[in-house]
C-alpha cells in the first residue's frame, strides 16, 4: 500500500510539473460527467497562498461536484522561501504555480486579484490603506460577477481584527462587502461592459475551535442552526483516496513555505457559521434550498435527463458507447440563452466527448521558444481511437489566425501528423506575467487590461484550434502549442512555448557596493535566444561615476551562445546610489531585458521578462575581520552580499561543524530560519557556543518559535515570540548610546535606518536573560515599544548576538545602513 501511494505522488508530481496533453481513464471520466451534471458553484476566499483550507475545496469538487474557486487575494510575494533564493516579485510567481499545482490535484479553480503581498500587517486598516481598498474591493466583485458563485466561503473572521495577519481579516472585511454591492449596478458599472451583475446565495465564515476560547466554547457555538457542521473525510474508490489524503497532496505543493502534508483517514468535520444570505434547509449541505441542477438554466431539463442516463449507463470498458448522446446534449447547450452555464458546460462536455473518443490532438514545436518576426515550425498530430466517424475539418494558427483546410478522415487508431512552417507576428508580446507588465506600487500590481484581473497567468496567444467532425456534429478544439522533447533519463518532457526578446542582457550581480575608493568590474551576460545576434552593448553613468570601456561590440554567431562582458567602475567620493541598465542596440532596435528562468521540480517552468537592471552604491563603511563563515538557513542572499563588502565568506556544511574548525573565522553567521530547517543544529548547536566561549562571535538571524531543532538557541535562555515590526519606516531608538554595535568600527545614526524595506524585523524575543544587553528600541504605530530586535551577550571570551532585524531583505536592497550595522556586528571583539 504504501508503495502504492508512492507512486501516486510520483506520477501527480509529474503530472504537476509538464505541459503534456491530459489523457483522462475512464473513472476520471466519470468522474467529469458527474460535474458534468452539477450546476452549482461555491468560491472560497482568503488572503495569501496556503490559506485556502484544501479539505473543503477537495470536498465540495470531488464530493459534491461543484465548480469549486480559490480566491487569493495575492500571490504570497511578502513571504520567505524555504526552498530557493528568490523573494518579492519571483516568490509571488513561484507561489501562483503553487497554487495552480495544487488545484490541479484538489479539482479546484484559481483566481487572483491586484492586491500585492506587501508583507505583515497588524491590522486591516493598514492593509487597506496600503493595497487600496477600492481597487482590491473592485477585483473581488469582478471575480464574483464572472465566477457566480452561489455561496462564498470566507477562510477568516471579519469581526475580529487585530487578532491574526492584517490580510486576514482584510480578505473577510472585503468578501462581506462584495457579497451586497456585486448585484448592484451602479456599483463598479465599468464592469458591465464584459460581465453581468450577481447576487450570491450565502456568504459563510469557515471556523473551528481555534477561533474560541475552548473546546467547550466552540461546542455550544455551533449547536446554533446558524452553523453548519459535515464530515469531509469520505473516501472516493475511484481514486483510491481519501478526501483528506488527496487535501494533503494538495497543500504539499506549498514548498516554499515548508507545507509538506501527512495524509489522514477517517471523519474530519468542518464547520461554517451562516454570515449572509439564506439559511440552508440542511445543516449538512452548503447547496440546499438552491438548484443545482439542469432544471436551472433555461431549456435545460432536456439536457439533464440526457445526461443523466449518460451518467446511469456508463461503460466503463467502452466510455465511447455513450458518444451519440453526449453529442446529442452538447449540441442542446450550443442553443442556450444563458450565456454563463453554456460557456462552462460547452468546455466540460467537450473535454468529456474528446476522452470518450480517445481522440488525442496536439501541437509542438521543435523549439521551447521565439521570438517576434522569428519563423518556427509547428507540428500538428490528431488521433481517434474509437469506432465513431470523426474527420478533421480544418485548424487554425493562432494569434495569426492562419487557416489552413485539412479535411482528413481520423480512422480508427491511425495516426494522422503535419508540420506547418509559420511565423510569430512582429508585435507578439512577450511571455511573460502579466501582473509585472508595468510598474504598480508597494501594495497594488497594476493591470491594464480588465479581462486580465483574476487570471492566475497571462492567458498564451500562441494556440491551434482543431476543427472536429464527430458523427455530424462540429465542435472545436483549442491546444497550446507547447514544445516537447526527448530527455535520456526522464523520456518525453513537454514545456511551455515561449515568446521572447531576441537577446537577453543581465549583469551577474543585482547589486554592487563599494565602501570604499576602490575600483570594482561588472559583468554584463549578453545571450543570443536567436543565429546572428549582432550589436553594441552600453553602460550610461551619471557625472561622478567613471566606466571603462564606454561600450563593447557583441558577436554571437549561433542561437544559445553567450558571452559575458566586464565594466570596470570607479565610484565618487561621496555617497551615492544609482541604478544602472543595459543597452544592447543592433539592427535598429535597442533591447534591455534580462530573460529569467525559474525552474523547480514540483511546478512548471517560469519565464520571466524585465528590464535589467543593477543597483551601485557607494556606501562610506569600515570593517574588522576578513574571514566568515556561514551556514545556510532557509534561502537568502547574505552570503554574497557580504562578499559585497570586502569579506571572504565560506558556506558551511554543519555536519562537518567543530569549534576547533570555526576557530580560524572571524565570525560565523547563521541564516535566516537555519534553527528551523538544519537538523544537524541539534547536535552542532554546543560546537558553535564552544566557538563563542573561546573568542568567537556569533550571529544568529531571526528564527520561529515553532519547530526550533535546539532546546536553547543561545548561550543563555531567551523566548522567540512573534512580534514584530512591520513598518518599514517606524522609529528607531538606542538603548544604549556606548554599545560597541553603534559605534565601531561605523558610527551608526538613524539615518542608518533611513530607506528599509517592507519591514523592521521579525519574530523578536520578548524575554530574555540578564546576561543579554539590548541596543535598539523600536514600535508600530499604537504599540508598545520592543527591544528584542538585537541581543548582545558576552560570552566565556566572545560574543552572542541574536538579531530578528530583517537583514536578508536590506542587504538585497542595497541598504546601505543595514550594511554598516551587520559590518559592525561582525567586528565585535575586534
């Protein structure tokens, strides 16, 4: 059995992480007639990725049948990365295929809207404030009148802020706000020019015992009618799952935030209590009193009993008995007036007729990308594998919506293939998230485009439709074209086809600092993503700053080849930061865009185009030492920044750890969260103290309470909490003026804490031992001042320091006075 479910989640991995063409067994297409027969929606809503409750999703899908949507209000880029080094903007991309990953294997749908995960918030008020209400407010109503749900379920309270994430409670504050304006016309009327108004049916809160004090508390609660308590813990034979198994898969996608998930078996109860709207007529069914079957559409009874009785026979063996009257209901919902269950019924029949016909459709490229203006060369494959009478009629080549006629009969098992030459338009746009287009702000991503808000990706333009005869009937078929090869190891592998620049420009580094006069080389990677790239490549300065050479001229013969470029630069004598861009010219055009890819086994790959660009800063700081070591936590980029500023740093492995070892380090460093993540700390922790007891310095970065691998971090006890600072800009006061962290070898002012990102810290101590001193105090607005940011301890003949300072966001950020302070730090004992 349990190799069984191994190779369950081997092939869902699989199956999660490639573009390849679904190819549904017959259990799954029963299981889509099923759906097929239920016309019910339930969208559920929260905040961020990983606050959607996954048993409730896999339920309603898989157990009832219904059109099931997550709506996260944004796409998590405020967070930390358990598994890689990306934040921000590619953390939030990381996270949207997360969630896409695990609605792929709950059954569920997935929408988004504008609102940017600017990180912690305390309150709902500041959050508001920061994403603009009236804009998120906007998409959550958008996503409401498109969707249609017929009940709304809110992960969070919206009576209780103050007690969770300021997007928690935000998220709850919005939905009940949308649930009474969405059907009002007057309300977001500029929406009406693609949509419909609507009203839903019920808006619920999804609680549990931990929103009560106790137990006991809870119980009482929810013997009142107006909550309703299920079991989701059913078992499905025909996937041999359990629902809270397959919910465990699905939240197992969430490895950046380290959400890995034990599937379980057995009864497991949720509970919503009734916000608004209509009191259900079962406190067992979210769904009763509403209609949620054919009879609910117009002109659809017909349709219901068709493919009800398609359903009742279903031939497990043979799925393409039950062709004649599939087409027969399809065609029936060609005619409805109800434009918004057409449209979704027209695509779930249509998947279900292309598997009972074993008909398989496809088109690939022989190259993962273009660019605009390039020619490529699309292979189309078509295939019936069943007795009905199916002739390909024509395709059409998309975005150029080239037509070409085909007219081949698909005889039954007989393959039938072509190859297209055909040419990307000149004005394709590029493949890339829609939502980092344009430049938005610190709490909102800005979309132009209305059609585009809601959407987990950018919709691809580069497609075939498939003009399809069955029996009679037409119907047409769209397939991105994807690009699909060979790997020796894995066999087929299908990726996304995407469009791109012709050539990428980056520079090695995202920022470069210089403390002091001294002369620094860049290096700028110029990639040909086409033959015969051709160019000048360009740095422009500001006075003050110097660079040679002006230009290089770049010749890259084939499509692939590189070539990397070195700038020396010489900063000014005073103070300065600039950010500084590429220019690549040839042929007329000039092209400044650096081409990430972003790739992890459990999600597709990620490509992602923007201007390239590189921060230099020349910061006034003195350093002590010259060697640290570091050892890695849970993703950041201290190491190299560090390297930044002069030091030598060697990451460890803390497996090999001994004092005597560390003892030719000037400091050691662990990273953010390592207390959490390295199982070796547990038994490495006393190696690194004995380091600081016979004259070392150790910094440890900001860890969780929960799951520390160590009963004390620290050579004396102090207790993590999770307070915090999250504005960026609060106050910073010292505690005391002659601690040697404020005065050497930098002298620190508050202007050091002039320009910090997103937040003070994180996860402070909140007690701790005499034997540590404090050196800074700090606040959010109404709150009581802390000073657990930074412990100082001397110990045995070194030093102890613990920060929950959010070093790992400043350093990225080229902060200068998060340098100077961290330079300090390491020079303790010096």
């Amino acid at each position: 059995m349990r190799r069984l479910l191994l190779l369950l989640i081997l092939l869902l991995n699989l199956r999660i992480s490639a573009q390849a063409p679904e190819k549904l067994s017959a259990s799954e297409i029963y299981e889509k007639i099923e759906k097929l027969n239920f016309l019910g929606s339930v969208l559920y809503l929260a905040a961020h990725p990983d606050d959607e409750n996954t048993r409730l999703i896999s339920y309603f899908s898989n157990e009832k049948h219904a059109r099931t949507a997550y709506l996260s209000l944004t796409r998590g880029d405020g967070g930390q990365n358990l598994i890689g080094p990306e934040i921000r903007e590619q953390l939030g991309l990381i996270r949207t295929q997360e969630l896409l990953a695990a609605r792929r294997i709950d059954g569920g749908i997935q929408f988004f809207s504008r609102a940017n995960d600017f990180g912690y918030s305390k309150n709902p008020e500041e959050t508001l404030e920061t994403w603009n209400k009236d804009k998120v407010l906007a998409d959550v109503v958008w996503i409401i009148r498109n969707f249609k749900p017929d009940v709304i379920i809110n992960r969070f309270d919206h009576r209780t802020p103050g007690t969770t994430h300021g997007h928690h409670t935000a998220s709850a504050i919005l939905s009940v706000e949308a649930f009474d304006i969405a059907k009002n016309n007057s309300i977001y009327s500029e929406q009406l020019r693609y949509t419909n108004t609507w009203q839903p049916e019920r808006l619920f809160f999804n609680t549990s015992s931990w929103f009560f004090d106790s137990q006991e508390a809870f119980k009482e609660a929810t013997n009142d009618e107006k909550y309703l308590a299920f079991d989701t813990g059913v078992y499905f034979p025909l996937k041999g799952l359990s629902n809270p198994e397959i919910a465990s898969l699905s939240r197992s996608q969430h490895q950046s935030q380290g959400f890995g998930s034990t599937g379980s078996r057995g009864k497991q109860m949720e509970y919503l209590e009734l916000i608004k709207g209509s009191q259900p007529n079962s406190r067992e069914d979210i769904f009763s009193g509403i209609n949620t079957t054919w009879s609910r559409v117009e002109g659809g009874a017909e349709i219901g009993e068709i493919l009800s009785n398609v359903q009742r026979n279903f031939n497990f063996t043979n799925p393409s008995a039950s062709l004649p009257q599939l087409l027969e209901a399809y065609t029936l919902i060609q005619n409805l007036e109800d434009e918004h269950w057409k449209e979704i019924k027209s695509e779930e029949i249509k998947e279900i007729i292309e598997a009972c016909a074993g008909l398989y459709m496809e088109a690939i490229t022989n190259s993962e990308f273009a660019s605009p203006d390039d020619q490529i060369k699309i292979n189309i494959e078509a295939i019936n594998r069943s007795d009905a009478k199916i002739e390909l009629k024509s395709i059409v080549l998309n975005p150029q919506n080239r037509v070409e006629e085909i007219n081949a009969v698909l005889l039954d098992n007989e393959d039938w293939k072509k190859s297209f030459e055909d040419k990307v338009p000149e004005d394709a746009p590029y493949t890339s998230p829609y939502w980092l287009n344009k430049k938005g702000t610190v709490g909102m991503y800005r979309v132009d485009n209305q059609k585009l808000i809601g959407k987990p990706g950018t919709p691809h333009t580069a497609t075939v439709s498939f003009k399809i005869d069955i029996n009679g009937t037409s119907i047409p078929f769209v397939k991105d074209i994807v690009y699909k090869y060979n790997d020796n190891v894995t066999g087929e592998r299908y990726e996304n086809f995407e469009i791109i620049p012709p050539v990428s420009v980056s520079f090695l580094d995202d920022i470069v600092l210089f403390p002091n006069q001294e002369s620094k080389n860049i290096q700028v990677k110029v990639t040909a993503k086409k033959d015969n790239i051709n160019g000048t490549l360009n740095l422009n300065l500001p006075s003050g700053w110097q660079i040679s050479p002006k230009s290089e001229t770049v010749n890259l013969p084939q499509k692939g080849s590189s070539s990397t470029y070195t700038f020396k630069i010489t900063p000014p004598s005073e103070q300065s930061e600039i950010w500084v861009n590429p220019e690549f010219e040839t042929t007329g055009k000039t092209y400044e865009d650096d081409i990430i890819t972003i790739n992890y086994p459990h999600i597709p790959a990620q490509t992602l185009v923007i201007p390239s660009k590189l921060k230099l800063a020349k910061i006034k700081l003195q350093k002590k030492g010259e060697n640290i070591a570091y050892i890695t936590g849970a993703g950041d980029v201290v190491p190299e920044s560090l390297r930044q500023i002069g030091y030598k740093v060697s990451v460890l492995n803390p497996a090999t750890i001994t004092a005597e070892s560390l003892a030719k380090y000037d400091a050691v460093v662990t990273g953010v969260r390592a207390y959490n993540v390295l199982e070796e700390l547990r038994y490495k922790n006393d190696e690194l103290l004995k380091y600081v007891e016979n004259g070392g310095t150790l910094i440890a970065q900001y860890n969780k309470d929960r799951g520390i691998t160590v009963n004390q971090i620290g050579p004396f006890p102090f207790k993590l909490s999770y307070d915090r600072i999250t504005e960026e800009d609060a106050e910073v006061n010292f505690v005391n003026q002659d601690s040697p962290v404020l005065n050497f070898p930098n002298k620190i002012t508050k202007n050091d804490f002039d320009g910090w990102v997103q937040e003070r810290g994180l996860y402070f101590p909140h007690s701790w031992d005499d034997n540590y001193s404090t050196v800074l105090a700090m606040h959010d607005k109404n709150e009581q001042t802390t000073e657990g940011s930074l412990l100082v301890a001397k110990y045995g003949k070194g030093y102890y320091v613990y920060t929950g300072l959010s070093f790992f966001r400043q350093f990225p950020a080229g902060v200068a006075g998060s340098y100077r302070l961290f330079a300090n730090l390491l020079s303790l004992g010096k």
